[in-house]
C-alpha cells in the first residue's frame, strides 16, 4: 500500500490536468486564425505585431498557409474580375447629384428626393399609436361570445352520444 495521503494524490492529479489543458490550449489558440485575420493579412491592413503573429503561423503551420494562399488567389480573381471596373469613369449623372445642393426633406416640398425626417416619422408613428382606438365592451363581447359559442358547438359535435335528443329533433 501507498504512504501518500489520498488528498496529496488527488491534488497533484488535478494540477496535472490543468497543466495538461493549457499546454493543449496554448497549442490551439496559436494555430488558430479568423479568415478575417487571414483576409487582412493578405490585404496588408494588420499592424506589425499581427503581421508577425500571422507570419509565424504561416511558418509553423501548413494549413495556415495553405489558407493564406487561397486568400491571395480569391484576392487575385476579384482584381481581376473588377478592376475593370474601378478604371471606368464616374457617370456625370452621378457627379451632378455628389455635388450638387443638399437634399431637402419631402416635408419641405422635395418629393423627388425621397429624403425622411426620421425623428418627424417616428413623433408621426408614435401620435397615431396614441390616438389608436382601444377595444372597449363591443368588441370584447363579441370575441368572448364567440369562445363560448364554439366551445358549446364543440362538445355537442364531439360527443353526440350525449346528446342524442338534441340531434333528433
């Protein structure tokens, strides 16, 4: 038999899990990398410490780099599905409208700007929630006549055996 105290047993144990979780936590954590994180690396918007960090990770790790490789191939595909496009000039229709005088809200009488107040819209929506009518006696004597008379048409059609006089007549 064992001299050591079951306590001292236990404990040791348990610190060894511990010890054991974080060393394969830290082993997760390190390898583990966003696509957001990859997607800025590639597009060289990270700070240096985050570049380092991704660039150590592309060195230890293949898959990592494997990631960023597919990265900078759909990088490479947009570019060259639109770059075409950003090199097209800006239609004059466009410009006018960029530098042209404010838009006015439609309650100033610019309908065709399509302009909302918001705070107006919502004081607007808020006043016709107030002024809503409540249900008052008419309508809720009707919904509660209603239950009752589907409850009473209800037990009568479920059980007719009950109530075989009333289904003679």
């Amino acid at each position: 038999m064992l001299e050591v105290p079951i306590g001292t047993v236990t404990s040791r144990l348990a610190r060894a899990r511990e010890a054991l979780a974080a060393i394969l936590s830290e082993g997760e954590n390190a390898m583990t990398i966003s696509d957001e994180l990859l997607m800025a690396y590639v597009d060289g918007e990270l700070d240096t410490q985050a570049r380092s960090e991704v660039e150590r990770a592309i060195e230890s790790d293949p898959e990592v780099a494997r990631r960023v490789s597919r990265q900078r191939a759909l990088r490479d595909r947009l570019r060259a599905a639109f770059d075409g496009v950003l090199s097209e000039p800006v239609p004059d229709r466009l410009v006018t409208a960029a530098r042209g005088a404010p838009a006015t809200s439609a309650r100033e009488g610019n309908q065709e700007a399509g302009v909302t107040d918001l705070a107006q819209t919502r004081a607007d929506r808020a006043a016709a929630q107030r002024a809503r009518r409540r249900w008052s006696w008419p309508e809720w004597s009707a919904i509660a006549a209603s239950v009752v008379l589907g409850a009473v048409i209800g037990h009568l059609r479920l059980e007719p055996t009950r109530h075989r006089a009333f289904h003679e007549r």
